[in-house]
C-alpha cells in the first residue's frame, strides 16, 4: 500500500465565499412562491443552475475544513469531526422543517385559506391521520419534502467523505474510479432513496449521483486535482458550451423553436436534475472554468457588486440557508396577500436578500465573539484549485 501523499494545507480565498453567498441567495429567489424574478434567474437560460455551484463549493470548503484534519490526526477523529457536521446538520433539517410546517399552519389560519398554505408545500399528507408515521419517516430521512432536499442530500455526501479518505491512502486514481462508478448507477433501484411514505417519489437530489460535483470541489481544494491554465482558447471552448445551451434550455426559446416530443424526451435523459445528467456536468464545469478565469484579479472580486454581503452570507451557509427557507415561505405569503402586486414583488426580494445578510451577520458576529482572529482567517485562505 502507498503512503498517501499529503493533503496540501489547504488556505480559503475570497472567491468561494462569493460564489456561494451567489448561490445561497440565487436559491432563496428560486424557493419562494410564486415569484416571478425566478424566471430570470441564470439556471433558466441553461443546463445547470445555482445547486451545483453550491454543492461545489461546498466540496470545496469540506476539504479546507476536513481533509487536514484526516492526514493530521487520523481516520477516527476526521471521522468524528464529519459526524459533527452531520449531526448538527440533521437537526438543522428537522427544526426548519418543522418551524415551516408551523408557519404555514398559521399562515392558514390568519389568511383564512383552509389548507391553501400547507397544501401548497405538499405537507398536507404530512399532517394526515398517519402523522406519527409520518413523524417516525422525518426522523429517519424516509420523508424528504418538497425545498428541503438540499441537506439531506449534503448529509449523505459528507458521510461518503472517509469512504473517499480511505481510498485516496490506497490510490488517488481510485477515488475517480468510485466517485464516477456509484454517479452511474445513481439511478438504480438499490440506491434511490425513499422520499414519502405515502407515494414513490424518490430523494430529488440523488446523493449518489451529486456527490460527483461535490468530490470534484473536494479533490480540487485537497490539490489532488490540478486546476485549468488560465488559457484563452479553453475560455472560448467554455463560452460556447455555456451559449450553445440557451436554445437547448431557455423555456421560451425553445417553445418559439418548437422541438419535437421524442428531441425532448432523448435531452431530458442528459439533463436531468435528480440523477446530475451529464449535460449538467457539461454545463457547469463551463461555467465553473469562465468564473474562475474572469475573477483571478482579486481586484475584480472587490469590484463586483455586493462583494462584501455575499462573502459574508458564503461564509455562513448552513445559518443563512436555513435563514432563506423560512423567509421564502414569508414571502411567499406576503406575494399572496398583496395580491402578486409589483411593490410587494420587489419588497419582498430586495426584503429577503437584506434579511438573509442580517442573517450572515448576526451569526458571524456571534461566532467571533469568542474567536477573534475569525474573520481575518475565513477571508486570507486560499484553496489550491483557485492558487495562482
């Protein structure tokens, strides 16, 4: 057996806070109701959208957070440190789930809709005469409702991370070998989790299959993989691919084209959000390879917009995720009530991505109470797939 090679300390840059404060808020556009800025968001004009960027950049921060500790202190204690995360992940999923429940059975109550708000989540069955049943499937990642994948999915994928561990001491190569071995039988009846106890629905978010973006961040930040060159001809490889899939992906435009049924049926087995189809990939590896060229300047980080408040929300995520499924369903009964009208539409969007901020920062504040030389860390470090 080979002796591994040692993960490369791993340091954060600036740019994996940004994209994912990016996604986190892209995300609460997407999840609430009946919002009509989320036919603009940038996964409607293609093949990929802001999950993936999320998943990756969380594959990233995992393996700044983790990988050291497994080469510095052993398989156990890395483990137990996953088991944490996870741990404190699950409850996380649990407590938002059942606050949103909650508030939508008031929302009922005060709208006066009968079931309108809680059906409208499909939690209705959730409530029905088999709620203990119901409960025991919560608890046991059995009942995965509809805009709560996301932690779910990131639970099983973090528990794959000692798999992963221990097949990069035997070889690095065999790591490709697993993670693009289980992504291409995903899909298959033994490995498609259970989403209600009530129908066959399965997880949206196939863990199997998404932990090929997450592993792709994850061996980037542990240097296992080397990044890209900043080449100009790749660029305009990756511009292309990410153009040449608008008329591929942008709803009206296809309409206004008018594929046929069978074209459809045949693209939708490419890209397919459940089992991570391989145009996704495609799509976001393109993406993934022109932000990363644009944004090598530290200056144009600075530069961009709202820089600030996104870092900031990217290095809070679980706080601020959790913080923009419960302000989606606020909002989403907000629109209702003011009737869809174009100010509430506006207030309550602007509304929620300050909210989701105040978010980021109250929990920030709280975090640095008690280390003081955080923030500084959290902003200077620089993974090695983004090292110059």
């Amino acid at each position: 057996m080979s002796q591994p090679t040692a993960v490369v300390q791993p340091s954060r840059d600036p740019r994996l806070d940004l994209f994912r404060g990016w996604a986190l808020l892209v995300i609460f556009v997407g999840h609430l109701p009946m919002n009509p800025l989320a036919q603009f968001a940038p996964g409607r004009f293609g093949f990929s959208d802001s999950a993936e960027v999320f998943v990756f950049c969380s594959g990233l921060a995992s393996a700044l957070a983790y990988a050291p500790a497994f080469e510095r202190d052993g398989a156990v204690a890395g483990s137990w440190r996953i088991a944490a995360r996870i741990w404190q992940l699950y409850w996380a999923h649990i407590a938002v789930f059942i606050f949103i429940v909650a508030a939508n059975v008031q929302f009922d109550l005060w709208a006066g809709t009968g079931t309108m708000f809680v059906n409208g989540f499909n939690h209705g069955p959730f409530l029905s005469d088999a709620s203990g049943a119901n409960i025991v499937a919560l608890l046991t990642l059995r009942y995965v409702p509809h805009y709560f994948d996301i932690l779910p999915m990131y639970i099983v994928v973090l528990a794959l991370v000692p798999v992963v561990m221990a097949i990069a001491r035997v070889g690095k190569p065999l790591v490709i070998v697993f993670v693009l071995g289980l992504w291409m039988v995903a899909d298959t009846p033994l490995l498609q989790l259970p989403a209600e106890p009530w129908s066959n629905r399965v997880w949206f978010f196939d863990p199997f299959a998404w932990q090929l973006i997450f592993f792709l961040g994850f061996a980037l930040g542990c240097g296992w993989l080397p990044p890209l060159p900043r080449d100009r001809w790749i660029l305009a490889v990756a511009l292309a691919l990410v153009i040449a899939s608008v008329p591929l992906a942008w709803a009206p435009l296809m309409d206004r084209i008018g594929y046929t049924p069978e074209f459809l049926e045949i693209l939708s087995r490419f890209t397919g959000k459940t089992d991570l189809g391989v145009l996704r990939i495609v799509h976001f590896s393109a993406l993934a390879y022109v932000a990363y060229y644009v944004t090598a300047n530290p200056a144009v980080v600075a530069r961009i917009p709202f820089s600030g408040a996104l870092r900031k929300m990217g290095r809070q995520t679980l706080a601020v995720f959790i913080a923009g499924q419960f302000f989606s369903v606020l909002g989403g009964f907000t629109l209702q009530q003011a009737s869809m009208a174009t100010w509430a539409v506006l207030a309550v969007n602007a509304g929620g991505a300050l909210l989701l901020y105040l978010a980021a920062w109250v929990t920030e504040r709280y975090k640095a109470s008690g280390r003081p030389d955080a923030r500084g860390q959290s902003e200077t470090q620089t993974p090695p797939a983004f090292a110059k």
